[in-house]
C-alpha cells in the first residue's frame, strides 16, 4: 500500500514519466494503469460468474429426504449412496464422488 500511494505521488504530483516508473520498479505497464487509476488496490475483481455447482440444483431435496429420515428408525434411513441413486432418477447427472453428494449429506445430517 505504501509504494501503491508513492507512486501516484511521484507520477500525479511530482510528474515523473510512466517510463521512468516502470523502468525504476519494473512493473509491467498494466500494473502502472492500475495504480494511477485507483486510489488504493481495488482487489480480486471475477470477471465472468463461476459455473454452479451440478449438485446445487439438488440441495433442496436432498435436506427434504434428510428431514423425512428424522421421523424413521435409524436402520430405515437413506444412506448418501441411496439419496444419489434417487438424485439420477431425477436427472442429476454428477457422480456419487464428483458431485460430492457424500460429503454434502453427511455435513448437512451432522452425523460423522
């Protein structure tokens, strides 16, 4: 942050060349843009959104079966490779692994 402000000093105010700027720091000259054109580090900036999740669409129902399995016997309840099998009957198309449905079921039950 300090050289960030230094360098807007020394170009916006003192008048000292880009040039001179990237030749003393060796910044590319993109780096220089940017700190001329904000007054502090703007920060990671996504450029485009992050794909979604293929088992994002499917964590609605997997906490409804999660909270139908409250009301049944322990040894009546679906395992997370069961609620997989249920999920592709209904079109999800993520492996039990890929998908992560494993880790999701268990962290979303709260059993270990």
């Amino acid at each position: 942050m300090e050289q960030w402000s230094e360098i807007r000093r020394r170009v916006l105010v003192e008048g000292i060349s880009r040039r001179q700027i990237i030749r003393e720091t060796g910044m590319h000259w993109e780096t220089l843009q940017k700190i001329l054109a904000h007054s502090e580090p703007p920060g990671y900036r996504q450029r485009r959104p992050r794909p979604r999740n293929k088992l994002g669409a499917y964590l609605p129902k997997i906490e409804l079966i999660l909270q139908e399995d409250l009301a049944l016997p322990r040894k009546q309840r679906h395992t997370a490779k069961r609620i997989w099998e249920r999920l592709q009957t209904e079109g999800f198309t993520g492996g039990y692994t890929i998908g992560h449905v494993r880790r999701r079921v268990v962290g979303l039950s709260g059993t270990g």
